[in-house]
C-alpha cells in the first residue's frame, strides 16, 4: 500500500476509502489488467485478418500471442496465482481465457477449406490450447520458475506455429 501511496501520490487513507482493503485492490488491479490484455488481444486477432493463408496466420498468431502473453507474464502469473484461493479473480480470468479461446478459433476457422479432416473446429480449439499451454509452460504461468527449461524463445516459437500448421493441415 506504500508504494501505491507513492506512486499514486495519495495517501494510504484514500486507497482505502476507494478499496475496502487490500484485497479489493489487488482485485482491481488484476481486473484492469484482464481488460487492458483483451484490448490487445483484440488489436491482435483484429492485425491477423490480413493473413492470406493457415500458414501464414499460424505463424504470425503464435508469434503476436507469445509476445503478448510474455510482456503480461509478471502479471498473470499473480493473476493465475491469486485465482487458486480466491473465486473473486479466478471467475474473471476464466472468462476471460475461455473468451479468447473461442475468439482465436473462431478466427481459425476462417481458414477452415485449409484444414484437414472433418472436425475442423476441434482441430481449431485443439491447437489454441496447445499453443496456450506450450507458450504458458514456457512462461511460468501458473507453474513456478524452476520447472520451465532454458529453451531459444524463438525457435519456441517458429516450432511451435510449425506443429500446429501440421496438425491443423493433416487430413484424419
């Protein structure tokens, strides 16, 4: 609280006639944090429509979404953290991960006639989740530090879009 005190420059007695306790801020921070990241995500998804191909939708996704995931990684990893004891944050960021699940599929399908076999939308769904949890592995997100290996960022990356797009391509 001190140091929101300072940063602020309010006194301590002002955050708490806005925040009912310390709690309540942190609550807040993280919801302003949610609706900044969906911003973006939305900015993302919105710069992928040019993608001409799967390909190249693949690729430029994984990468727009790892960067965007590693620039928030301090703060969701409090967020994902602070979810497990407290229903009050974990409510939200459920939401708002299943939201950019269904976005991301949904944009995807877009190149439906270029993925292979017949459940195209699981396919689709089934390679956002892939790429969440590689990509949240990687990040220490909801895991801690010492479990996450020393891995090249961007071969990470460049492998990771390469998986997808043969999974996504691979006719059943």
């Amino acid at each position: 609280l001190q140091e929101v005190s300072a940063n602020g420059n309010v006194s301590i007695g002002s955050i708490y006639l806005r925040f009912d306790g310390k709690d309540n801020l942190v609550r807040a921070v993280i919801a302003d944090h949610l609706e900044r990241m969906e911003a973006e995500e939305d900015i993302m998804l919105t710069a992928l429509k040019t993608a001409k191909t799967l390909n190249d939708f693949v690729a430029e996704y994984v990468d727009g979404y790892a960067e965007l995931l590693k620039y928030h990684a301090p703060l969701l990893r409090l967020t994902m953290q602070r979810a497990s004891s407290d229903p009050l944050v974990s409510a939200p960021g459920k939401n708002a991960a299943l939201r950019f699940a269904d976005l991301s599929t949904a944009a995807m399908m877009v190149y439906s006639d270029e993925i292979g076999g017949d459940e195209k939308e699981l396919k689709a769904n089934s390679a956002y989740h892939i790429i969440f949890a590689t990509l949240a592995r990687q990040l220490s997100l909801g895991s801690t530090g010492e479990s996450v290996q020393d891995y090249d960022w961007l071969l990470l990356k460049r492998e990771l879009g390469r998986m997808c797009l043969a999974y996504l391509t691979h006719a059943d």
